[in-house]
C-alpha cells in the first residue's frame, strides 16, 4: 500500500479534499497502481511547532508581516 505524505499548515476541509484528490490522481497516473491502493496522510504542523534556520517559524511569519 503506498503511502503519500503532506507536512504543511493547517488547512481547511476543502483544501485537504482536494490536496488527497490530485495527490491521487498523480501518483496513479504516475505509477499505474490502482487509486485505492494509496493513503494520503496530512500533519498538519503549527508555526510554533516547526523550526526554520534555527527560528520558529511563526517568528519568521511575524517578521515578515511587519
């Protein structure tokens, strides 16, 4: 069973329905496995909790927004 993995920010309903939808549909072109054999797992991982060049991220995100 291939697994495919997504680590990214949070990420609304629709936005992970869709993310599984191509992410499928690629890797079965791709591969030529049948689409029910694949499993798309999503982490969503908050800016506080990723580390970027030695700095949170939501330092980093801050920063950028001033």
């Amino acid at each position: 069973m291939p697994v495919i993995v997504f680590e990214g920010p949070k990420l609304a309903k629709e936005q992970k329905e869709e993310l599984v939808k191509l992410f499928t549909d690629a890797a079965q072109k791709v591969t030529g496995i049948r689409r029910e054999a694949f499993t798309v797992l999503i982490k969503e991982n908050e800016p506080d909790n990723v580390g970027v060049g030695g700095e949170l991220l939501s330092k980093i995100i801050s920063k950028e927004r001033q």
